[in-house]
C-alpha cells in the first residue's frame, strides 16, 4: 500500500506547481487537460483505490477523499476525470468475477482502461430504476440499446459501468436490471454530442447512444443478471463521500482566495469567520463519513449527510467569497467566478441535495426509529470514554431529563442537582487526580457537557462555567490549586466565569476591582472568575466579598438566577490573581462549553422532532412520511452533526480561533434546529406541555454568551486574515 503521506504530498505539489498555473487557461477555454490527466497517470491516481494485487496504489477512501480534495483545490474537473473512472473500478472490484477482476483491474489501475459511469438517461436522473436502456442476450453477448446522459469520460474514456435492464417483466423492476463493462470498439457506440455546462470545464461531459451494441456476456459484471442495481448503488456511497471532498476543495479554494483579498491594515469581513467554520466543519463530516467506510461500517446515511452539508457550505462560500471580494471577483481573469459555476455541480450530483434530504429523513426513521441517541454513538471511542458518557448519560436521562423544567424554576434546587454530578467526578473532569480529580481530555469533557445540556440546558450551562474555572486553575500555582480544585472538583464549592472582563485599579489601599458585572449566573456559586481588562491574568473572587444584586428574569437558561455584581471597592488579593496560561485556558474551554451545550439542546430538540414525526398523522400517514418533514429532519440532523464534530475537533487543539469558530456555528445551528423543531411540532411546539419552547428559549442565549458571536466573528477574521 501506497504510503497517505507521500501520496498527499505529492498531490499537493502536483497541484500547486503544475494545476494551478494552467487551470484557468484550461477552464476558459474548455480544453481536455490531456497534459494534467498524463500526470495523474503517472502518479498512479487511477489505481488509487484498486488493491496493490492487482497494480493498484490500495489507498483506503479517507486519503482518497483528501486527495479529491487537494486536487479540486486546484481544478475541480480533474477530480471528476479520476473519480467516474474509480466508480466504475470499484464495481468490477466489489461485484465482479475473479476472472473479471484479473482481466479489467489492472488495466484500470494503469489508466489503460478510461473508466466512466453509464446510468443517467434522458428520462431517470436519481430516479435510477426509471431507466430504459436494454440489453438482449444474444448467444455470447448482450445487444445494448438505449441513450445515456452526463457521462463524465464520454468521449476521452473506452470503459465503462453501463446499467441496462436485462428482464422488463420483472418486479419490483429493479430486479431486473443488470450491469455490464462496455468497452469502445464495437459497432453501435456513438458520442452524440458533448453537453456544455456552466462550470466543470475541461472534462467531457458526453450523450452516448447505443444502437445494438454488443458486450461480450463475459462483462455482465459478476456473471448473473439481476444484480445490476443494488451493484451500482453500492457505490454510491464512496460516489457521495467523493462528492463531499470535491466540494470541500473547492470550498477550501474559495476561501483562500477571498482571504487573499484582504487589504493589509484593514479590518478584514467577519464572514472570513462563517466560511472559514463552514470548510472546517464540511471537512470533518468528509473524513467522517470516510472513516466509518474505510471501518467496514455502515455509512449510507453519513455519507449523504457529508455530501449536503459540504456542497451546500461549498456554494455558500464561493457566494460569500464573491461579495468580500467585490466587483473584482466577478472578472475571468480571477478564479472566483469559476467556483461559483463549478459549485452547484455538487449539489445535484450523485443525487440532487432535495432527494438526498427525502433518503436521509428515511434513514433516520429505519436506523433510530423514537429511540433517544441518534447520530451519538461513541463506539470509535476508547473504553474508558464509552463507560464515562454512557454513565453521564444515564445519569441526565434518569436524574435530569424528568425535572427539568422544575430546575427553571427552582435556582438552589439546579445548584444541589449540579453538585450531585461531584460524585460522578464531571465537576473535576479536568482537576488532575492527584488533587481528586478525573484527568480527562478537554475533548471527553465536550462529550460530557452534551449529555448533560441534552437534559437541561441550563445545568449544562453552569457546568460549562464551573469546568471552565478549573482549567484555569489547573495552570496556576500549586497554592492556589490545593486551594481551590479539591473543592471544586467534589462540589463542595461551584464557580463560574464572567463573560466580560473586569476593571482593576491600583492605589495607596492596594488592588481593587471597579464597576459590575451583568448577567452573571449565580445559582450555588461560590466563586467567580472573570479576566482583567488585559486580558493577561484572571482573578479569582470569593462570593462573601462581593454585593450581589436582585435575580433577574431572563429568556431562557431559568434557573441560572442572574444577577448584577457589584464589584467597586473589591479588593483583589495577590494570591487570588491567576497569570500565565490561566486567562486564555478559562476562555478556550468557555468557548467550548458554550458549543457543546449547543450541540446538546439542538440533539434534544432534534430527537423530539424525530419522535414525534412518527408519533403525529396527517392525511392519514406519519408526518415523517411527508416530503417538507423530511427535509427538515435532515437539514437539521446534518447540522447539528456538524457543529458536533467541529466542537470535538476544537476541543482536541488548542487553538482559539477554533474554539470561537465552533462556538459561533454550534449556538446559531441550536437557534435554527430548535426553530425547525417547533414547526415540526406545530401548536403544540408552541406550549410548555412539550420542551421545544424551552429548547427554543434556552438556545437564544447562546450566540450572545461570552462576548457574543459578532465579537467572536470579528476576533477570528482578524487572526485568520493574518495567518
């Protein structure tokens, strides 16, 4: 097997040295990039998924994804060339006989063999069983005829995956449709016409007629008829996923380019923040989707799930990208223009995005059913992990769930609800476990605060704060964490960190603090924490000094009993002052709290939705049958899936503008998925008898939380402009 890092390495400079100087020429003038396509051969691309057995480079679907995606980065025709040619491959290497294998494989894998699909007909796009094209066994052979449309290598390829019905009287009709590899050279092959398109350049895109073609029956992929159909849609997996890499490509490309467009000195679009969360998080439902096939796992739904989400981020980007960049970005001679052509193309291909939604709510349905959970599973997690989550998990839907909206209402009863959590050790996740704590991951801890916000939003949110106080504290001196994180991490004191920085004055009486702070949850707390107006130390308050006004009544988030401090005249001990790491460690963990307990109301909200479009009728079937549901229920899976991962992936680093990105995406997919719940629900989402209003409610606070997102759109543009 090929080595993934060399190989990637060696896309990148192929297209970095060689595609990008030539693609906009090639583009333009719509011109076969014979050159690029000779190269790609030479890198063994045609091989890339075919087993070293059969010349192959035996690459697993994860570097295959990346290097479609390094490749669109340059020239999205390119990948479209390699990617028909692999679908077809992969049939013959899935479904075919072994004497097809060692015939048609290494030809394959050589570029000998140009490969391409043969589905699509002028009457049956994703309607795939609506074909009409024939095949008629005659003696050793198969007499093809029929019409087939878009085929990607038409006329530059010699190789294709036909599909063509062998038996019209069977039923379901599917059954009797079956796959042949059609090879040019016999009479009754033509290429009617190469169809122009907006964008994809450069690859032909071909009509091809067959007029009593012969296949030798030797090519009946797999030698039985009948197997046809399911033999193509086992590839549409890989197909989808390929899709997904194609779009974050050009998506990435996009990006780049309006980020190239900024003026140096000036204050750079916030938008650079919303693309930037959007290729991140289309990448990751990529390299997910890929993970779980490369796993032998089922992926079906994931899959289409990646395939939305990134080519609709992919075409929002090169949207946005084309308004940072101005009238500029509209001129051929800039490649901005170009994605914007190219990407629709990723939005009805392998099937359009509005029938991908119908097969992803089905999906749901047939894998979940009412079961709470959907789209959680934890199984790539290690053991201890697993046992953690599913405790935590346990814990909310017995403990939590059932009193939640009695915790809204009741401030000391959410404080002892979140100090019980002290003996499952969530309070001390992060306290080392010499100082009576679990040690855990920044990560597993994002796991943790989305079980328990999918319960109750708001102790998921005084968790957050608690948890984010003893990150910083774990940095400080040995005082200080003996001090305090003992404490902290068996409930025995609560502490919560202040969304904005405090003012500190020094004079003849020492340190003190000036002005107040607003909003601040004070339900069982002890401590507050909150950054100077530096932003170099944090200090640690003890709630005895300090005058704490009347509750206020909020939104959403009840139960959290904010208050105004008033803080003028606090004095502010030496020891009380955390520097170093302190601030920026509090801040980051802040920031992912904030996006797990987004990610958990959403899930709440989103399992509520699915439960009840199969519990609801309407015109005598479920809701869950009907097409606008559906949509809903799949937008609103795919979001939240990808505001998770890209939550768990910021948890992972240390960088703050991917906390801030992860934050921005996850808060605002919560305001949109709780919305699109409650339409779901109709009048009844409306009421306090469901919890969608609290969803709805609670997930309003979010996008204002720590500065609010405007702010953190702004900081993150600045800090991705510069690097």
């Amino acid at each position: 097997m090929a080595s993934a890092t060399s190989m990637l390495a060696a896309v990148r400079a192929f297209v970095d040295n060689e595609v990008q100087p030539v693609a906009a020429e090639l583009e333009h003038a719509d011109a076969y990039p014979s050159a690029l396509v000779a190269r790609m051969r030479e890198l063994g691309l045609f091989g890339a998924l075919v087993p070293a057995d059969y010349g192959g480079l035996g690459l697993d679907v994860s570097t295959y994804a990346r290097i479609v995606e390094e490749l669109c980065r340059g020239f999205m025709s390119l990948a479209g060339v390699v990617n028909s040619h692999t679908m077809a491959a992969l049939i013959v290497l899935q479904h075919g006989t072994d004497e097809q294998k060692r015939r048609l494989l290494p030809r394959f894998a050589a570029g000998q063999a140009r490969g391409g699909l043969c589905l699509t007909e002028p009457h049956a796009g994703s309607d795939v069983q609506a074909i009409r094209t024939v095949a008629r066994r005659a003696g050793d052979a198969y007499a093809i005829t029929g019409t087939k449309m878009f085929v990607t290598n038409g006329r530059e390829g010699n190789t294709f995956a036909l599909l063509a019905v062998t038996d019209p009287a069977a039923r379901p009709r599917h059954r009797g449709m079956s796959c042949f590899i059609v090879e040019k050279g016999a009479p009754g092959l033509s290429v009617v016409k190469s169809i122009g398109k907006l964008g994809y350049k450069g690859v032909d895109t071909a009509e091809l007629l067959f007029e009593d073609f012969r296949c030798p029956a030797a090519n009946l992929v797999g030698g039985v008829e009948g197997r046809g159909f399911a033999q193509v849609m086992s590839g549409l997996e890989t197909g989808r996923i390929n899709i997904a890499a194609r779009a974050v490509g050009v998506a990435q490309a996009a990006y780049d380019e309006a980020r190239s467009t900024v003026t140096v000195g000036a204050a750079p679009s916030s938008a650079l923040a919303d693309m930037a969360a959007g290729v991140g998080a289309a990448r990751l439902l990529t390299y997910w989707a890929a993970g779980l096939k490369d796993r032998s796992q089922r992926c079906d739904l994931e899959a289409g799930m990646a395939k939305l989400y990134a080519s609709e981020t992919a075409h929002a980007v090169a949207t946005t990208a084309l308004r940072v960049a101005g009238p500029p970005g509209l001129r051929t001679a800039r490649p901005l223009e170009r994605y914007y052509r190219d990407t629709p193309l990723m939005i009805i291909g392998e099937g359009t995005n509005e029938i991908q939604r119908t097969i992803i709510a089905r999906h749901l349905v047939q894998r979940y059913g009412e079961r709470p959970g959907a789209l959680t599973s934890h199984d790539g997690e290690v053991e201890a992990t697993r046992e953690m989550v599913f405790a935590v998990r346990l814990f909310a839907e017995k403990e939590i769930a059932p009193i939640a909206a009695e915790l809204e209402a009741d401030a000391g009863r959410l404080a002892s609800t979140v100090r019980s959590l002290g003996d499952l050790g969530v309070l001390g996740a992060l306290v080392p476990v010499d100082l009576g704590g679990l040690g855990l991951d920044t990560r597993t801890v994002a796991l943790l605060l989305e079980e328990l916000a999918r319960a109750s939003g708001a102790l998921g949110a005084l968790v957050a704060g608690h948890l984010a106080v003893t990150a910083a504290l774990e940095s400080a001196g040995p005082l200080q964490r003996t001090r305090y994180l003992p404490h902290l991490a068996r409930g025995e004191r609560l502490a919560t960190l202040l969304h904005e920085p405090v003012t500190t004055i020094d004079d003849h009486a020492g340190r003190r603090l000036r002005g107040s702070a607003s909003a601040v949850a004070t339900a069982g707390i002890d401590l507050f924490a909150a950054a100077d107006a530096t932003g170099r130390a944090l200090l640690i308050l003890d709630r005895a000094r300090v005058r704490v006004g009347a509750a206020a009544t909020t939104l959403g988030l009840r139960g959290l009993g904010p208050r105004e401090l008033d803080l003028d005249g606090v004095p502010v001990d030496d020891d009380a002052l955390l520097a170093g790491e302190a601030p920026a460690r509090a801040r980051h963990v802040a920031l992912l709290g904030v996006a797990a307990t987004a990610v958990g109301i959403a899930q709440a909200a989103f399992e509520a939705a699915l439960r009840y479009s199969q519990q609801r009728s309407t015109f005598g079937r479920p809701i869950a049958e009907h097409q606008a549901v559906q949509l809903k229920l799949a937008d609103m899976a795919t979001a939240i899936t990808a505001a998770r991962l890209l939550t768990y992936d910021a948890s992972a680093s240390h960088d703050p503008v991917a906390a801030g990105l992860a934050k921005i995406l996850a808060s605002e997919t919560a305001c949109a998925v709780t919305l699109e719940s409650m339409r779901i629900h109709g009048g009844y989402g409306y009421t306090t008898e469901f919890p969608v209003e609290r969803y709805y409610r609670d997930a309003a606070h979010l996008p204002a939380a720590l500065g609010g997102n405007e702010r953190e759109r702004a900081a993150a543009a600045r800090r991705l402009a510069a690097a």
